[in-house]
C-alpha cells in the first residue's frame, strides 16, 4: 500500500522536495498548520471551508513520509514528531466539533481518548484501521454524533485488538526462545554473571546439550568434595 502512495505522490514528493526544497519535517508543519486553521474555521461554524483545509492537510501529511523514504531523509525522531502532531491535529479539529455544538463535548472527548489509546500500541501491533478524521467526510450524509461514536468504537477496538496482538507476539518469541520464562530467567542469569567477572555461564539456549550436562557433573562433582572436607 505504501508503494502504491508513494508512486501515485511521487511528482508532488519530488515537486516539494525538489523544486522548493521542503525536508519532511517542515512538511509535517505545514501539515499540522493547516489542520489548526481548519479546527478555527470549524469552531466559527464553517464546516465546509474546515474540511477542505483539513483535506489539504491530510494531503501535506502524506508527502512528509514519501518524502522522507524517496530520499533517504526517514528518522525515528522524525516518526514521533510524524505520531506527535497527527494526534495534537486530531485532537484541535475533534474539540472544534464540540465547540461548534456539531457534536457533544463528551463524545469528542472520548474520540480523542480513543485514538490516543490506539497509538500506544499500534506501532508494536502493527494495526491500526485508520478510521479517525477520514470519517468526517461523510457529515454530509451520516450524523456527526453517529461518526464520532464511530470513531470511538473502532479505535477502542483496534487498541484491544492490538493488545491481543503483541500478546500472540510476545508469546511467538518466548517460545523461540525456549517456550518458558524459566528459560529466559537462567539466560539471564547466565549473562549477569558472566558480566560481573565470573567464570563464563552456558547459555541454555545457544551451548550444545552435552556442555550443559558437563557443567551440571562438574558442579555437582566440587559439590560433594567440598563437603568431605568440612
């Protein structure tokens, strides 16, 4: 899907990068200013000229990634400044909703709540359905309280989902790595001791079997000798 975003945004990608010489940072400013001017113009009650200026954010937002990975400019700082102010625009033109009375207050509350659930987890998940401020486009035909308990639904749906996800994935990994936590405990284990200067542990994981059990022979072999000459 993004191959695809990229290709169809590339001339524009190359038209801002090149020709005006935008990095992808200051594209995700323009994008975040846009969308402010479209909460302000949605809370003075003019719904149509919002969604048009909050369009052409969403369209600035998507070129800062295209951008980004066209050239070589992708960062992980770049990323949380990406997350940082897709949430903060969601979160203006949401409340400017309730301050336009299109809405009660408490169901944009919630939306915002939602979404900000939902990106706790959707980078370590990798879900996230996308239903936020696309599904205003439709005020037109479906009431704005039906799209912001929309809104609300889907995101507190993903994040449990996503949580259900990194709990498979977490899951995944213990049992590549043995399938208990005892085992990675005594990795563990082995690891700080080794660091601290003692004699190199096994790693239960990585030594050969027979290692192992000459190890466990050999302990249990000083063991006994040093109890005949108590």
């Amino acid at each position: 899907m993004k191959r695809l975003a990229d290709w169809l945004a590339g001339p524009l990608a190359r038209l801002m990068h090149e020709r005006f010489g935008l990095s992808p940072t200051q594209l995700t400013w323009g994008a975040f200013w846009l969308s402010g001017a479209a909460a302000v113009a949605i809370a003075a009650h003019h719904t149509a000229a919002g969604l048009l200026l909050m369009a052409l954010g969403q369209a600035l937002d998507g070129l800062d990634g295209t951008v980004a990975r066209a050239y070589g400019l992708g960062s992980e700082a770049g990323h949380r400044l990406d997350t940082l102010l897709d949430r903060a625009s969601e979160t203006l033109i949401f409340l400017a909703f309730g301050a336009a009375g299109l809405v009660p207050l408490g169901h944009a509350l919630l939306a915002v709540a939602a979404v900000l659930l939902l990106t706790t987890v959707c980078d370590r998940s990798g879900f996230d359905p996308g239903v936020k401020r696309v599904a205003l486009y439709f005020g037109a035909w479906i009431p704005y309280p039906t799209l912001f308990a929309l809104i609300f639904g889907v995101n507190l749906a993903a994040y449990v989902i996503g949580l259900l996800l990194i709990d498979f994935q977490f899951q995944g990994r213990m049992d590549r790595l043995g399938g208990d936590l005892d085992t990675v405990a005594s990795r563990a284990v082995a690891l700080e001791h080794a660091e601290r200067g003692g004699a190199p542990a096994l790693d239960p994981l990585t030594s050969p079997p027979q290692l192992q059990t000459t190890e466990a022979q050999s302990h249990r072999v000083f063991t006994a000798e040093a109890r005949r000459t108590q």
